[in-house]
C-alpha cells in the first residue's frame, strides 16, 4: 500500500514537473542547469535523488515564481502561493541578453511639458526613458490619493488586502513587511516617518476589480498614451519614504507610465552588465505631477525618496 501511495507520489510529481517544464520552454525560459536537475529526478530511489528533487523544486519553483506570469500557474499545478514572488537573482539568470540598442547615446532623459498625445506619439515606443513635466496635475487622485485613501479603501473593501497576497504581488523592498496588512495596521508615528522610526517604502499590485474601479475614479487613463494602446486591468502603487525601490528588472510584458502624485523621487538607471562598456547610468528627479516612462524591462531602475518628503505614485504598464 505505501508502494503504492508512494509511486502515485511520484507519477503526480513528474507530471508536475513536465508541465512546469513545458511551460518554461514555452515562454522562452532557457533554464539548461534546472533541465539537467530535472533528468536527476528519474533515476531511481536514492537518497541522492532526494536531494536532486528537493533541489529541483526549489530552483523551478523559484524560477517560475521569479515571473508574476506564473504565480497562478503554481497555484493551480502545486497548489501552494509563490513564497518568493521578487527574485531578482533568479530574474537576472534568465534574463536575454540586450543588444544595448536602448540606452546608445542616453545619458539623459528625454523632457517634454504636459505633452498631448500627438507630442507624444513619435516617442510612444521608444526604450529611451522619458519625463512628462506637469502631465498629471488636474487628476483629482493628485490631490486625494494619500496613505488613508488606500488603507480605508483596502479596509472597506472584503478580501482585497488579502487579494494583493494570493492574486498579485506585494513588493516590501527595504521595509520589514510581509503583507500589505501590515503596511495598514503601522502606527501612526511609523506611517508619517516621525523621528526614530524604521522608515518603509512599499509597492503593490493591485488586481482587485473592485479596488480597481474605486481608484479609476478619480484618474483617466493619461492622455498621452495612444489612442489603441492596451491598458491591464492592474496597476501599482508604490508609496513611502528614504530609502526607495532598491535597483531591479521588471520582468513585465509591456512599457510603463507612473504618476509621481505626492513628493519628489531620484530614479536611477543602469544599464545590464553587458551594456555598461556602451552606455552610461542615468540618473533624474521627478516631482509631483510629473509622469515617468521607463522601460523597466531592459533598464535596470532603483528609486531614492528625497529625505522629509512623502511619495506616492501610481504605475501600469501599455502597449
Ligand atoms: O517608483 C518606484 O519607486 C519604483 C517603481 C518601479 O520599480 C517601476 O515602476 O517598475
Ligand atoms: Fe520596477
């Protein structure tokens, strides 16, 4: 009988285990090291081959939860949540290799002022990082978006908190958070930085429809953007102080805006590894009102709070 349980353990899991590889072969994924991991799990019972598989799963499992993409296919193949949704090592070792076409010649960011849509248009796809100066200042979210807009959003509404865990993604960055529930219940002299306080910086995912909806309220879709450019139905908040998003890759599937809404942000730019004999870092301030469009799938970005201020802005993704 414990045979028997024990080979259906093992049938299931190599099952799991081609799927996960034939979805990571599918997306381009070129994982040689976690192939030849895979092929150890065939050989027979050994306490090598324990630790073959354990190894495997870690390094599949964290593969595959390194891309947001995936997070539902885990959920559904093994049935358990990522528990490492942002690996940036992991990113990193997967990553293409860039020809540096994007950053050739950039050492600044392209500045526009509160450009309309055809002022945009010749740069709508450009991998070059861009600032719209004043581009957002009439959003009504520009003067109504703080830290207890969103707590009371997120506390009125059932399960959204608990939504950002399970179905999108919660990015903690420096800040000794685990949940977006956590950010809510801080103390009131932690949420306003006071003196003596651990200061946090936090960005999270939003696919809640009904958070969605509330928030789109009170912000159009920008107007530069083009007339049939795709919109998802999820958008980011990032909110804190100091210290900032430390340096990353996006592994998302189209171009990026952010509202800078609240406070003034340094992002900084690097270009990958195999760019920087090339190109140069790039480094830029932006304010409130401000939009900020970064290819943040090939520029390596990090962002630094200016000290004393509080920023908060919104970002999604078009193409
Ligand atoms: O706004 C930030 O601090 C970081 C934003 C970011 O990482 C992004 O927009 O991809
Ligand atoms: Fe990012």
């Amino acid at each position: 009988m414990r045979r028997t349980r024990k080979c259906e353990v093992e049938i299931k899991l190599r099952q799991d285990f081609d799927n996960l590889n034939k979805v990571l072969t599918k997306n381009g994924v070129t994982v040689n090291k976690l192939k030849s991991s895979t092929q150890q799990i065939r050989k027979k019972d050994s306490q090598w081959s324990f630790l073959y598989i354990g190894a495997s799963v870690i390094l599949l499992f964290t593969a595959l939860c390194a891309c947001n993409i995936f997070d539902n296919l885990i959920i559904s193949l093994i049935g358990i949540r990522c528990l490492i949704p942002n690996n940036y090592f992991v990113w990193e070792a997967t990553r293409p290799i860039s020809d540096c076409g994007f950053c050739l010649n950039v050492t600044a960011p392209i500045i526009l002022h509160n450009a309309s849509r055809e002022e945009f248009a010749p740069y709508a796809y450009t991998s070059k990082p861009i600032i719209i100066r004043k581009a957002f200042l009439h959003w009504p979210a520009y003067e109504l978006f703080n830290f207890y807009f969103f707590k009371e959003l997120y506390e009125s509404i059932d399960d959204s908190i608990q939504s950002v865990d399970e179905e999108c993604q919660f990015l903690h960055f420096k800040s000794n958070f685990i949940s977006l529930k956590d950010v809510f219940d801080m103390t009131k002299d932690r949420i306003n930085n006071k003196p003596g306080q651990n200061s946090w910086y936090v960005g999270w995912g939003n696919c809640h429809s009904q958070v969605l909806k509330e928030m789109r309220k009170h912000y159009p879709k920008p107007h530069f953007l083009p007339d049939d450019c795709e919109i998802p139905s999820k958008e980011y908040v990032f909110m804190g102080y100091d210290a900032g998003a430390t340096m990353h890759l996006d592994f998302i599937n189209r171009l990026m805006w952010q509202a800078q809404l609240k406070g003034s942000k340094t992002w900084n730019l690097l270009p990958s590894n195999e760019c920087e004999q090339f190109c140069s870092p790039v480094t830029f301030k932006v304010y409130p009102g401000d939009a900020v469009l970064v290819d943040t799938r090939v520029w390596y970005h990090g962002t630094t709070i200016t000290p004393g201020e509080f920023s908060l802005s919104i970002q999604s993704e078009y193409g």
